[in-house]
C-alpha cells in the first residue's frame, strides 16, 4: 500500500526550460499544453471582440430612437455577437482548458492524438478566420440562429451569411475532432489505478462534453449544408413555396442546439465541483450523484430542443411533452446545486478569487435556471417569446454557468501554467466589478422583457420606463466590462511579475498539482498509482507519514524535494 507515491520531479522544471521556443516551434507544436493555451488565447481574443461588439449594442440600446447604427449594423452585431460568444469563445474555450488538464488530471503524457489535436487548434483559427473575414464585405445579419426564410438568398444575400455557414463547417469540425479526441484520451490513457469511480468530475464533464459533440454537431453541420445548397445549387429544402420547410430548420438548429446550451455548461459545472472542494477543504458531496446527474442531463438534453419552437405549429401533445421533459432536467441540475452547496457547508472555506467566481455562477445560474422553468412552460412563452426576457434568460444561463466558471478556472489554473499567482486584490475587483455589472445588466431585462420590448431590436420609443431601465442596462455592461478588463490586466502582469507560485499552491486534490508549474514537456517524470478520487490528498498525506513518521490528515504540503525525503 505504501509502494504508490512516486516521487516528485526534481529534473523536471529544468527541462521546461530547454523546451523550444520561438513562434516556429508554436505553430508546429503538438504538444497538448501549448495547443490549450494557443485554444485560450484565440478564444479570450474572439472574447474580447463579441464583447466589443456586445457594448456597441448597448450604447446604441442606451437611448430611445438612437442612431449611433443602422438597422442593418445593429443585425450584423447581435448576429457576430452570438455567434462569436457561442461558437468561438464558450465551447473552444472549454477546448482549450480540457487540452491542457485533461491529459495532466488522468496522469497522461498527452493527448491520445497529438497531431488531429493541433489539426483542431487550427480549424477553429480559420473558422474565426473566415467569419471575421466577413466584417471587409458583409457580414451575416440572420442572427446566431439563421432562422430560414431570413438565412436564405432572398433576405441574405451577402457573402456574410456564407461565412456563417463555413464557420460552422470548420469549427464543427474542429470540436468533433477534438471530442473524439478527448474521449479517446480518457478511455485509454487514464493513470494506474484512476477507474471511473475516481475519475475528476472535470473529466466526467468534459467526457460528457465530448458524447454531447460528437452526436449534436453532425446534425447542424447537415442542416448547414442543405442551407448552402438553397442558397447556391437551387434546391428548397427550407423554401415553403417549392415543398420545403422552415421548420426543418428549426428542428434541425435545435436539436443542435439545446445539447450545445449543456455543451457550453457541463464543462463549468465540472471546473466548480473541482475548485469547491479545494477550497471548502472537504471532499466533494455526492461524488456519484454529480458524475450520475452529469449523464442525466446530457440524456434529457436531447429530448427537449422544441421548447425553443412552443411558437411554432405543433401538436400540444408534444407541446406537452417537451415542457415536462424541459422541466424534469431542473432535477439532475437541482441535484448538482444541492451536492455543490453541500460541498461548501461546514467547510473550511478559503475564499479566494477561484471559489468567488463560483459562488457567482451558482447565484446566477440558478436564475437563469427559474427562468427557465417559467419559459418552458409553453403558455407563458407564448407571451414572452422574443422579448428581452428570454435575453435575460439566457445570459443568466450562459454567461453565469459559461462565463464565470472560465473565470474561476482561470484564477485557479493560471498559476499551475505559468508559474506565477495571480493577484488577488486585483482577482476579487474584478469578480465584484463583472457580479455587479452582470447583474446591473441584465436583472433588470426581465423587467424590460415583461413590458414588452421585443429583442433583436435596434430602437425603441420611450414609453413607461423603457429609456431608464435600458440606460441601467447599459450602464452595468460597462461595469461587467471594466470587470473583465481588471482579469486582462492581471493576467497581463502577473505573467511577468506575479509570486512563484510553486507546484501546489492550492492544496489541490488532482494530478496536475503533482508536476511542477508549469509542467515540464512530458508532463510526470513518473506518472504515481492512482488510489482514490483525491489523489493529491493520498499524496501529501504518505508524504507526512514518511517524514514525520505520523499519520497526518492529507493537508501537508508536498515539498518539492520530495526526493531527498526518500519517497
Ligand atoms: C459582456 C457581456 C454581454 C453583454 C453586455 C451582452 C449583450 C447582448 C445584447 C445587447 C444582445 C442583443 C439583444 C437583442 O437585441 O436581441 C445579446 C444577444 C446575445 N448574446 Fe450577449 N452579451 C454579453 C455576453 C454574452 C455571452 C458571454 C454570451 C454567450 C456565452 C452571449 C450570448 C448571446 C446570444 C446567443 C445572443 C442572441 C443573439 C441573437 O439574437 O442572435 N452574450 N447580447
Ligand atoms: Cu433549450
């Protein structure tokens, strides 16, 4: 029993530094680290623009009868932003962050294939590429969905639409091959002894992820094909007037796209059931429910993609149906919430920026979460169908559940890639700056959503409240984005400047936290035997029995010349 722990590598952090360098080695790279942080930094940028893009709307929204944009512009900019925040942030984000832990958390030397996971990285670099292309001539104004008849030739003609089109091509792609890839990885590559019961709950996420990819992304790559045959090679399949119909479309985006809503969540509720135990110091509550509820709801997710279409001409039955499925995923996700509150109760709660940004999500998701129960239930979304309501809605769902579990995941992981901590002065500004501009922004949707004012809008009278409850509107997105522009700035320094963080900073309880920060190329000099759920706690606990010849609670920290203690 005692034979497991290995020990830790001394030569290792050396041999970091011989790694090549220079913007060569980068491009041709396979090595899944440097893939994650090439994912990251493409994804932040893309980030960066669909928030740009997110402000822009928001100052023209900020006054009634504004005309800081066109109509034309204001469609160009809710549809580049959706699909920016959606197809080149949320999901590769999460690409990138599982590329570079995946392998570290299951005790891998990489991914399964290195060379398809680098082809990946750089389908989604061209799929970016060709959109953003768009912005020279036309870009798509259909909006994140491209509704038909509004996506066809008629109403869209312009190349932009096309761009849309091929984005989704490329960067479908570039997630399939990424899920084969990651599954690949965790059904073979997995440590000695790491059997499913004690697989990270990041890990059962990003697995899930992956299922989630791999039969949703085939579907909207077909139904953008049919769209680029209508527009280009005559045929009708969304054209009513020649026998086809618009609601193919709907059934084929959505059938997409309500698995791509958890495609964008499961990873965030993999990454909070990871940093809450860290820093409650106890082990995660209900281990098997999480993993167990993590299944569930991929399962139920696809059963329940008309509840975007309750306006739509179909059978009540199914009407019926699909709001009780709709509901019955509130149980594994209430299960989740319950498990994650249990974690953090009668913990010995750390409250660093990583737990902050989680406790946000869970406050916000949560809303979104009600919210969502009210719009599926089909009479009420007949009445707040295409309001700011449904706006609120889902920023709730994915900018709480997406957005700030990347921002924990950043705050916990960065030192673990670079060396160096982050501030956490500078961590929590930025946390209280992006909670309260969220909420700043879009609590108060609702409310604009109940009176009535449709989205994808560009303009509005000023009739009851509408001007000062937009203005709040905007006013918060400014906050939320001095908030994000706080994490740039911190990242930005502590890159060079930030304290060395060492191998292990948080006391964390997965194997990435066994090799030095950052990892050496090969990730483990030797990869230890795997012997429970919190590996790093078995760890640090033999590591105190050997050298004070006690039995310890699992909370020492390894010292990193574990070596000399003779381990
Ligand atoms: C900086 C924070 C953000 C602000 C201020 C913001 C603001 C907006 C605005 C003003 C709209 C257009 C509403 C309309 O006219 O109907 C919109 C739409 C949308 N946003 Fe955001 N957003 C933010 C972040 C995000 C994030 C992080 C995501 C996804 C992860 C996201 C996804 C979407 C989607 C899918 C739409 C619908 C686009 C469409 O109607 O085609 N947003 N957002
Ligand atoms: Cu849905």
């Amino acid at each position: 029993m005692a034979t497991y722990v290995a020990p830790i590598p001394q030569v290792s952090a050396s041999r970091a530094q011989r790694q090549a360098s220079g913007w060569t080695s980068w491009i041709t790279t396979t090595d899944h680290k440097r893939i994650g942080i090439m994912y990251m930094v493409t994804t932040f940028v893309f980030f960066c623009l669909g928030g740009v893009e997110a402000l822009m709307m928001r100052l023209q929204l900020g006054a009634p009868n504004n005309t800081l944009v066109t109509p034309a512009v204001y469609n160009q900019l809710f549809t580049m932003h959706g699909t920016t925040m959606v197809f080149l942030f949320v999901v590769p984000m999460f690409a990138g962050l599982a590329n570079y832990f995946l392998p570290l958390m299951i005790g891998a030397r990489d991914m399964a294939f290195p060379r398809l996971n680098a082809l990946s990285f750089w389908l989604l670099l061209a799929g970016g590429v060709v959109f953003y292309a768009s912005i020279f001539f036309n870009p798509p104004e259909a909006g994140w969905t491209s509704y038909a008849p509004l996506s066809n030739a008629n109403f869209s003609p312009s190349g932009g639409q096309d761009a849309w089109i091929y984005l989704i091509h490329l960067t479908g792609l570039s997630s399939i091959l990424g899920a084969i890839n990651f599954y690949a990885t965790i059904a073979n590559m997995r440590a000695r002894g790491m059997s499913w019961g004690r697989l990270p709950l990041f890990i059962w996420a990003i697995l899930t992820y992956s299922v989630l990819i791999i039969f949703a992304m085939p579907v909207i790559a077909a139904a953008v094909t049919l769209l680029l045959t209508d527009r280009h090679f005559g045929t009708h399949f969304y054209d009513p007037a020649n026998g086809g119909s618009p609601l193919l479309w709907q059934n084929l985006f959505w059938f997409f796209g309500h698995p791509e809503v958890y495609i964008m969540v499961l990873p965030g509720f993999g990454i909070v059931s990871e940093i809450l135990p860290v820093f409650a110091r106890k082990p995660i509550f209900g281990y098997k429910a999480i993993a167990a509820a993590t299944v569930a709801i991929a399962f139920l997710g696809f059963l329940t993609w008309a509840h975007h279409m309750f306006t739509a001409p179909i059978p009540e039955a199914i009407l019926v149906f699909v709001m009780l499925s709709s509901y019955f995923i509130a149980v594994p996700t209430g299960v989740k919430i319950l498990n994650w509150i249990a974690t953090l109760w009668r913990g010995t709660i750390e409250f660093k920026t990583p737990l902050l940004f989680c406790a946000g999500f869970i406050a916000l998701f949560l809303i979104g979460g009600i919210s969502g129960v009210f719009l599926a239930t089909f009479p009420v979304d007949w009445q707040l169908n295409e309001t700011y309501f449904v706006v609120a809605h889902l920023h709730f769902v994915l900018m709480g559940g997406s957005v700030f579990t990347i921002f924990a995941a950043i705050y916990y992981w960065f030192p673990k890639m670079t060396g160096r901590m982050l501030s956490e002065g500078l961590g929590r500004l930025s946390f209280v700056l992006m909670f309260v501009g969220f909420l700043t922004t879009f609590l108060i949707q609702h409310v604009i959503g109940l009176d009535g004012m449709p989205r994808r809008i560009y303009e509005y009278d000023n009739v009851g409240n509408l001007h000062l409850y937009n203005l709040i509107s905007t006013v918060g997105s400014f906050i939320l984005g001095l908030g994000v522009l706080v994490t740039i700035v911190n990242v930005a320094r502590s890159v060079k400047v930030g304290v060395v963080a060492g191998p292990d900073p948080w006391k964390g309880n997965t194997l990435e936290w066994f090799t030095p920060s950052p990892p050496p190329q090969n990730n483990f000099d030797v990869i230890p035997v795997v012997r429970s759920a919190e590996p790093m706690k078995d760890i640090r606990r033999e590591v105190q029995r050997r050298t004070t010849g006690a039995d310890a609670t699992g909370t020492a920290t390894v010292p990193s010349g574990a070596t000399q203690v003779g381990v």
